[in-house]
C-alpha cells in the first residue's frame, strides 16, 4: 500500500466528515423550490444539485472550521471556491473536486522537502513540544537518511526527559546510526557541542539535535534553544542549517500558537506533521500553510518507519476531502 493509499484511509475521519457533511449541504438544497413542476413519481438523479448561494457558502464555511482549517483560511477558499461559480447548480462531488482543488492550491507553494546541502556536518534542529513526535520523527529521518547513503548522527538533547533519550536509542539501533547522550538534567548545549566535535571529526553528513519541548516556561526554553544554537555557531556559525518545527496534528489550532511561539524562539526554516492518523481535524494542516507560509517538509500517519513521507499536496487534499483519485 503506497503512503498516500494509507494516509487517504487512516484520514477517514477527516475525509468522512467532510465528505458527508458537503452531501448534506447539497441535500439541504432538495428541500427549496425546484424550476420543474412536480410529478407523482419524480425521475431518479443520480446526483443532487443545489445553487451556490450565500446560504451554502456559510454553510461551507462553517464546515470547513469544524476541520480546524480555521476562520480565516475557510473564508478565503469558500470565497474562491464560488468566483466565477455563484449561482450555478453543483453536486456534492464538484463541490469535493473545487475544494481539494483550492486545498491543493494553497498547499502547493509551501510543499518542500528539507533542503540537503554539501556542507559537512550538515545540522538539523528538531524543536516542538513534548510529546508532539519529535524522537520518533528524528528518529525516522535518521533512518531514511541512511536508507539515502548519508552519514547521521543523533544528539540527544532533550536531557531532562529519560524517556526520550530511550526512545532515541531505540531508534538509533534500527538504524544504525549513533546516538550522543549525556547525563539527565546536564547541560543540552554542552552535549550539542560535543556532538558537533564528533561529526566533525568524522566527517559525517547528518547530525540532527533533540531539544526539549517544555512550555510552560517559555523563557527558559527560549533560553535553552537560544544557547544551543550560541554554541554550536561556535564550531560553524552558519548552523543550524535547519530548523524543523514538529507538529502534533491532534493538537487542532493549538498548533497555530505552536508555530508562533516557536518562530519567537528559534528560527524555525520547516515543518513535520506527525499523527494525522489520529485526527478528524487534517484542515489545521492548510491552515498553516495559509497563514505562515512555511515550507512542509513531510507529514506522518503512523509509528511505522515508512508512515512519515513527503508531502504532496494534490495527493493531501484527496485524502482529506475522501475526492477518489
């Protein structure tokens, strides 16, 4: 089963949603004034129709907030949805097709894979709150890294969080690639340091930094990643070359706050959307890319080493809107 096969079916609760609720807006339609006149046994239609009126577009509107897509991003491709459109009869499943056509669209200029570049090491900041999938994201990238001929190296850096730093290891053995830790609680820019030397020395491709994800005192956090990076600019003042924002997509709107405190905190360059599995709320994802902007660099549906892709938008936007491609 191709990813985007897997993503569509473990988006059912998104694309059901979706799907029955534009059914039921077209359906709302039936009940109005119809221009033929009534007979006592109507022609079977294979598809209702309804006008594309103000009526419908609320109702559109107030369908795609419920999918976390947010006020502003379902206002503007409702908006689009009915130019050039507005008044004319349409099915549910031309309404499916315009709105995967308008997700698509948005998602488009923002679907990017993580730059890799011939600087070596090249540093990879992974940054976002616990629990939100960072160990297992570095993890996996590690893993298709190496899958792609590249050199990685892990640090560990979340060193108030025991677990993480297992879970880290537990990848590192799948892949083969080392794992640098340090003592709990102890310093993650010493440890960042330390790792820098070492990849250095080694002449490895990859290293990519955990961080902690501790938000309930963004100032120390903001201190923590701020002297991370001090540090290692020490050893090469261009890194981080990148700096990846993993989000939980079960998280909804939340991870609108998410993406702005963590650009006040680090410059964040990409994202990774983890857990679309487990949501019937896939649209915060579209909004994102309407309100920031920031590259997309993979998503994931799954713990399996395979359930984090690419993102391809056209391929998103039929998954979550249940279009049949």
């Amino acid at each position: 089963m191709s990813f985007f096969s897997k993503l569509r079916k473990k988006l059912l609760k998104s694309s059901s949603r979706l799907g029955e609720g534009l059914e039921a807006i077209v359906d709302e339609g039936e009940s109005q004034p119809s221009d033929t006149p009534a007979t006592s046994t109507p022609p079977q239609q294979p598809h209702h129709k309804r006008v594309l009126d103000d009526a419908m577009l609320e109702s559109l509107e107030e369908l795609l907030i419920s999918a976390d897509m947010g006020v502003d991003t379902a206002l503007r491709v409702t908006a689009n949805m009915a130019e050039g459109r507005f008044g004319k009869k349409m099915d549910a499943n031309e309404i499916r097709r315009l709105l995967a056509d308008e997700i698509a669209r948005i998602m488009e200029p923002v679907a990017k894979p993580m730059p890799l570049y011939s600087k070596r090491p090249q540093v990879v900041l992974v940054v976002g709150v616990n629990g939100s999938g960072k160990t297992t994201t570095i993890g996996k990238l590690a893993s298709q890294f190496v899958d792609a001929g590249k050199s990685v190296i892990i640090a560990a850096g979340d060193t108030f969080r025991a677990a993480a730093v297992e879970q880290l290891q537990v990848w590192g053995e799948r892949a083969g690639v080392p794992v640098m830790t340090a003592p709990e609680g102890s310093d993650p820019a010493s440890l960042a340091f330390d790792a820098m030397t070492r990849a250095e020395a080694e002449g490895v491709d990859l290293l990519l930094i955990d961080t902690a994800g501790r938000l309930q005192n963004r100032a120390d956090l903001m201190e923590e990643l701020a002297k991370i990076v001090r540090v290692i600019r020490k050893k090469d003042e261009t890194a981080p070359h990148n700096t990846l924002l993993v989000l939980d997509a079960t998280t909804g709107q939340n991870a609108l706050n998410q993406v702005e405190i963590f650009q006040q905190v680090a410059d964040v360059t990409g994202l990774v959307m983890t857990k679309l599995d487990g949501t019937a709320k896939g649209g915060v994802l579209v909004a994102l890319a309407d309100r920031f902007g920031l590259p997309i660099h993979a998503i994931g549906v799954g713990e399996q080493i395979d359930d984090l892709a690419p993102f391809d938008p056209r391929e998103f936007a039929a998954a979550l809107t249940g279009l049949e491609t």
